[in-house]
C-alpha cells in the first residue's frame, strides 16, 4: 500500500523547468530510493514534497490525502519527517534542544523518545553538548533522530550519507532498516 504518491508534478524555477511529469510511489514499511547524477532534480523534488518549493502542476498525495496545497507545517504535522541535505541542525541548541525541536507538532510536555538514545547512543552521551560542536556524522545522526522524535509515517532523506565516514554510515543504514520493518 502507497503512503506516497505523486503523479505528474512540473515545478520550475523562474523560466527553467526542474521537474518534468514526476510520478513516483512509497510504499508503507518500505525504502525507497531516488538516484540519479548531480543536478537533476533530487533535491527539488523532495522539496517540494515537502512543500517547500511549490509545484506548477501534478499531485501529491499522502496517507491517501492531496497536499500539494498543504504548507510545510501541515505536512510534517501529518506524519512526514524531513532531512534536509547539510542537516540543518541548530548549532547553538545543545543535541536536547535540537531534539525537542523535532516535538515542536506534539503536545508540550512530550518526552524524547526513549527509542531514539537506543538507535543512536552517541546522542544519549553529548545530550548538553551544543549541536554545532558535533563531528559530521554526529550532526546527522541528530538530524536524522530529530526527525524521527515526532514519530513520522514517512522518513524523508536527502543525501543522509554525504561527507559521513563508512563506519557512521552502515549505523544509519541500520536504523533506517530497522524502521523499516
């Protein structure tokens, strides 16, 4: 079953035309992967699933409901968790703070999830160490943990590997599967 689907989406950028008849699906409990060489539309589109860029034409539907006309807040607040290429992270907010910016869609008072010191240990030991103090692949372990802290349907990633030492990588990849399931 799709918890994605996105049929025939155009987006341009002034005059250019990025997107071309994308259609594409997710299936729930699944990964799915977008490939392709530098520059053709990778990061527009997930953007734009996200609602960050908007579309010209074409439909996105999630959990069977259209939101190309959602804001960005709307759909994360419907289940689509967000990493965006560079992290992004808040490098003056401790690993804590950063992670309860992910809580920002729950009710105040929530509690980090547990589960996420489990899938990434290190986050549990730099709790009070500021986000911008962090190596590379800690910072995206908590961009990654971030956006999982609200629990999302949908884990949406860009380039979760870029710049990250092989042995970083292979633990994500691990988390990833693991959500899978």
């Amino acid at each position: 079953m799709a918890i994605l689907n996105v049929s025939n989406v155009n987006q341009y950028y002034g005059g250019s035309h990025i997107l071309r008849d994308i259609s594409l699906k997710a299936d729930f409990g699944k990964v799915t992967v977008l490939l392709g060489r530098n520059g053709v539309g990778k990061t527009t589109l997930l953007k734009s699933l996200m609602g960050l860029v908007p579309i010209r034409s074409g439909q996105i539907e999630f959990d069977g409901l259209p939101i190309q006309a959602s804001t960005p807040y709307e759909r994360a607040r419907s289940g689509i968790g967000f990493v965006p290429q560079g992290r992004e992270i808040f490098p003056r907010l401790t690993v804590e703070e950063n992670l309860r910016m992910g809580l920002a869609s729950k009710p105040a008072g929530t509690s980090i999830p547990a589960d996420l010191f489990e899938m990434f240990p290190i986050l549990d030991e730099m709790r009070k160490r500021r986000g911008g103090d962090l190596s590379g692949g800690q910072q995206q372990q908590l961009a990654i943990a971030r956006a999982l802290a609200c629990e999302p349907k949908l884990l949406v990633l860009d380039e979760p590997t870029e710049g990250i030492q092989p042995s970083i990588i292979k633990e994500i990849g691990r988390v990833i599967t693991r959500m899978a399931k």
